[in-house]
C-alpha cells in the first residue's frame, strides 16, 4: 500500500475534480494492522472505478482509498466465482462466455468494479449484482479485521447496500451455474447492441444520472419534461437517452452538479415526482 497525490480527474469516468493528497492504493487482499488510516480527523471515501462518483473541481481534503485488487478464479467445482474487488464488470462477462458460466452476460456494458457493483448494487435487464452474490470479503477500518460477511448482511435493495461504513470490499464470491457459451455469447452481443443503440458512447459520461422512480424510467420523465439536449457550460442532456448526461473536454464538475439539480427541478415542477441521483458528488459543491 502506499500513498500519493493525485489529480482525481485521472480515476473517475466524467474526468472532472481536483487534487487528493491523501490518496492510498490497496494492492492485495492483506490489508491489515500495518494499516492505520485517521478516520477521525479526514474523511475517508472507498473509491472504485470512479464510474458513479464525481468529484469537486477544488478537490477532496480527505482521504480516498483505492484497492487494486484484480483477479477472477473459479472453484467449490466451478459453483463459486471468486472475483478482486477492482476487477472490471465487462472481464467477468468475457470470462462467463469461456468459462460457460450462465446470468452474468448482462455485465458486459456496465463500466464499474467488483466493489462499486457491491456497494451500488448495480443492476440491468433486470438482474441485480446481488442476485449473486454468496458472500463479500471487507476489511474493517475501525476493527483492523478482515472479515467475511454473507448476502444477508448488506440488506440489498435496489441500487443500494448498507453496513458499508468505514469498511473496504477486498473481493467477492458469487453463487454461479453452468451455461450454453452460444447463448452466452449471443445475450452479450445483444446487450452490447442494445446499449450501443440506446446510450452515448465515446463521451464523457458515468452511466445513468438517476435511479428510476417508482413511477417508471428516469429517462422517459427527463425526455418528456423536453430537457434533451439541454446543457449547462458544456455539460448535456444526451440527445440520445436524456438519463446521460455527457460533458465535453475541459467543461466543470460544478456545470454536471447544476444540470442535474435543474434537471431535478424540472421532473418535479412537470410530473410532482422527485427523482434521486444515482452519480454522487463529492466535496465542495455550490
């Protein structure tokens, strides 16, 4: 593990946010009592692809940490894959197709980590990272303990994971089947279509800005309440799905930040519904 400053705009998917000084990368699973962060003085923030989180343009003067921990091992007779908190959500679905492993093509679009999928509970086409998951393995900051906790413990629901505080995922093992490679490989090409058709590629953009209401799509009150193509200091409502929003080269996180409060407004000004930010912003916002 070892320390560094670094400019938080290399590590997130938007490439928006300032300086971190106190910035620790996690290289395996053996975090432990050579460990000692200050949780009592920093605040401390679990960071993983940087795919949902988007950072101030002044910074974060807390401390973020960041496990690099990458691996995807098969055992338990094939039934348990067993996955390192930073590997990439698409690798798994490759992995899936040649390993003919059954319900895990619908990884293959989702820009995010092991880690993040855990803690956000990411979903789509109706599957939920929880569905399968048999159990998380996390380190306790304010224990210094490495711990196994099963499903039950995270209370999932949607979009969502509890018991989290001022702990870190090292790794994850997910309940798995045997497949059909064909089929597999056949859903993945339908989902990459699916998402090519449907959402901005080549932007700069973190996924979905809002979770759905239990009203319906995000994507259908943002479009309806004609915000596509709306756009705040070259930060835009996409034109092709309006729950992206896309940000040119050089624009601000403070410029996403008041998007997606006007945005907001408007939902709720037009349909009497409040929709709840998926993205979380960090730091100093105004």
């Amino acid at each position: 593990m070892k320390k560094n400053s670094i400019k938080l705009s290399e590590v997130t998917t938007y490439k928006f946010g300032g300086y971190c000084d106190n910035f620790f990368d996690v290289d395996d699973e053996s975090i432990n009592s050579e460990v000692n962060f200050n949780i009592k003085d920093q605040e401390l923030l679990v960071l993983g692809n940087g795919s949902n989180l988007v950072f101030s343009d002044e910074g974060y003067k807390g401390t973020i940490v960041k496990p690099n921990i990458n691996f995807i091992k098969l055992k338990d007779s094939n039934s348990i894959l067993s996955l390192g908190a930073s590997t990439y959500l698409p690798d798994i679905a490759r992995f899936s197709k040649n390993n003919s492993i059954a319900s895990l093509e619908w990884l293959i679009g989702i820009p995010g980590s092991v880690g993040g999928a855990v803690s956000m509970n990411a979903g789509a086409y109706g599957y939920e990272f929880a569905d399968h998951i048999k159990s998380v393995k996390i380190y306790d900051i304010k224990s210094n303990k490495i711990e196994i906790k099963d499903k039950d413990y995270f209370e999932f629901s949607y979009r969502t994971a509890k018991n989290l505080d001022n702990k870190i995922i090292l790794s994850v093992d997910l309940h798995v089947e045997k497949g059909n490679s064909q089929e597999i490989q056949k859903k993945i090409s339908e989902n990459l279509k699916r998402r090519k058709d449907t959402q901005p590629a080549g932007v700069y953009n973190a996924g979905s800005v809002f979770k759905n209401p239990k009203e319906g799509s995000a994507g259908f009150f943002i479009e309806n309440a004609g915000l596509k193509g709306f756009s705040i200091e070259g930060v835009e409502v996409s034109q092709k799905h309006a729950n992206f929003f896309v940000a040119r080269k050089g624009s601000k996180a403070q410029s996403l930040f008041e998007l997606t409060n006007y945005v907001k407004n408007e939902v709720f000004n037009k349909f009497d519904i409040t929709l709840e930010e998926e993205i979380i912003f960090v730091g100093n916002f105004s």
